[in-house]
C-alpha cells in the first residue's frame, strides 16, 4: 500500500515538474510576443463586394491599425484579429492595397475583389485606386492555420492561470515531501 502512495506522489510531482519549465519560459520574458517582428495578413485575400474580410496582426507590442480604400479604418487588439466589411459597391476584379501599421512597422498587402473585370461603361475610378502591381505579402511567413481561434489566442501572461500553475507545483512538491518524511518516520518506529 505503501508502495502505491508513493508511486503516485512520484507520478503527480513528475507531472508537475513537466508543466514546470513552460511556466518559467513564460514568466521570464523570453517568449514574450513583442520581440518577434510583426505579421500581418488579410484572409480570405479575393472576397466579394460587401463580404467580410479577416484582418490579422501578431508580433505588435499594442494595437495595428489596417485602412483600405474599400473598408473603414481598422483598430486590432495585440496579437488578434479583427472583421472588417468591404463595401458593397467595391469594383469588381480590382485589387484594392491593405495597409497595417504596427511598432513603427508599415507592411501592405493586396485584396482582389471577386467578379472578374470591371465593366466598361464605369468610368470612375474607386477612392483606394486599384493597382496593377502583384500582390506584396509580409517578409515572413504565415505562422499557420488560425482555425477558429476558440481560446487560442492568448493576449499575454495570465496572472490567474500563472499562479494556478505555480500553485500546482508547490501542491505536488509538498505532497511528496510529506509522503517521504512519513515514510521515513514510520521506518524510525
């Protein structure tokens, strides 16, 4: 019986001290968000008029801004994202240039608009001109799929979660402190 209590203080301390050093990395600094150089993306990048568009910035130690022609000024929050409507009489088959500031950092990218080219009797041209440059992306890659984001995105250090965490570790060690002196106490007797 003896040998199960410790087994299973062993293992829960084990598993504690696994968590551990994540906690740590978080708590120093080092995997800190705002070291990292900012990206920035538009999705879907071809989108009908009046459909909506994804914008997202990570790496940016506050808030992006991202303004185009075809949407309003766009305020996202640190390391998230944020709809944005493209307006409903957006030409189609014109590219239309996204612009995100963050840090000091300027980085543009295109967004298509849908529907092929547009007809010629319109003879005005959009606010945002359309440009016929290729489409610029960001000078680094996108970071992976941001499938639905259902709590994965993390704004930064959680006081709770830290402390939980920390609570956890100290809870294990102690349990095995107090098995092993119990044990050794009962062997003295």
């Amino acid at each position: 019986m003896g040998a199960i209590r410790i087994a299973s203080v062993a293992f829960v301390g084990a598993a504690a001290l696994g968590l551990a050093p994540s906690t740590a990395v978080a708590a120093d600094g080092s995997a800190n968000a705002s070291s990292a150089t900012p990206t920035f993306t538009v999705t879907p990048s071809v989108i009908a008029p009046a459909g909506q568009v994804t914008l997202n910035a990570t790496g940016c130690s506050g808030d992006a801004t991202a303004s185009s022609g075809v949407f309003d000024t766009v305020t996202i929050p640190r390391n998230s994202s944020r709809n944005a409507t493209v307006d409903g009489d957006a030409k189609r088959g014109a590219s239309y240039t996204v612009t995100f500031n963050c840090d000091g950092v300027r980085s543009t990218t295109q967004l298509t608009i849908a529907g092929g080219a547009p007809t010629a009797s319109s003879t005005t041209r959009p606010t945002s001109r359309p440009t016929d440059r290729p489409t610029i992306r960001s000078s680094t890659p996108p970071l992976g799929v941001r499938g639905g984001l259902g709590g994965s995105v993390h704004d930064g250090l959680d006081p709770v979660e830290l402390t939980v965490g920390a609570t956890l570790v100290a809870v294990a060690l102690g349990g095995g402190v107090y098995a092993l002196r119990r044990r050794s106490a009962a062997r003295r007797h």
